[in-house]
C-alpha cells in the first residue's frame, strides 16, 4: 500500500475532532489504485475527508485535478486555466 494511503488507514473515529469516520478498506483499497497509478507521472496529494472518503489533488499542465474517492463511487473535477 502507497505510505499516504497506509497513514489514512490507521485514521480513528473522530480522527479530526468534529466526528471524522475511519476510511472502509475498500475505499483505501480504490485510493491505493489511483494514487499508484497516478504517482508514477504528478505529485498527489491524498487527503482525508470526515465523511470517510479520501481527495486525491493533482495538477498537470496549469490545470488543477481533484477525485474523491469512496467505497463504491468516485466524483471528479476539473479546474481549467
């Protein structure tokens, strides 16, 4: 598992003081995925969210990338210069 990803994992109920849930091992699991894949070409920036999913950030070309990643969904944007 990718070092960020294995920090987020050991992340506890109300790891950010207003009742963060723990990430699911499926959501890390699709985190891990992305963020390998991803690493070998931009930095990323993987970074926990309270509702237990996890944001990775990116840019490329001027332009800035986010996913939020969960157990069963991904969303995405985009944000163009």
């Amino acid at each position: 598992m990718h070092p960020d990803i294995e920090k987020l994992a050991a992340l506890k109920d109300n790891w950010d003081g207003y009742d963060g849930i723990p990430m699911h091992l499926q959501t890390l699991k699709n985190a891990d995925a992305l963020l390998r894949a991803l690493a070998e070409r931009y930095r990323v920036d993987a970074t926990p969210m309270s509702n237990g999913t996890i944001m990775l950030e990116w840019a490329w070309d001027g332009d800035e990338y986010t996913l939020e990643i969960g157990k069963s969904l991904i969303s995405g944007m985009v944000a163009r210069k």
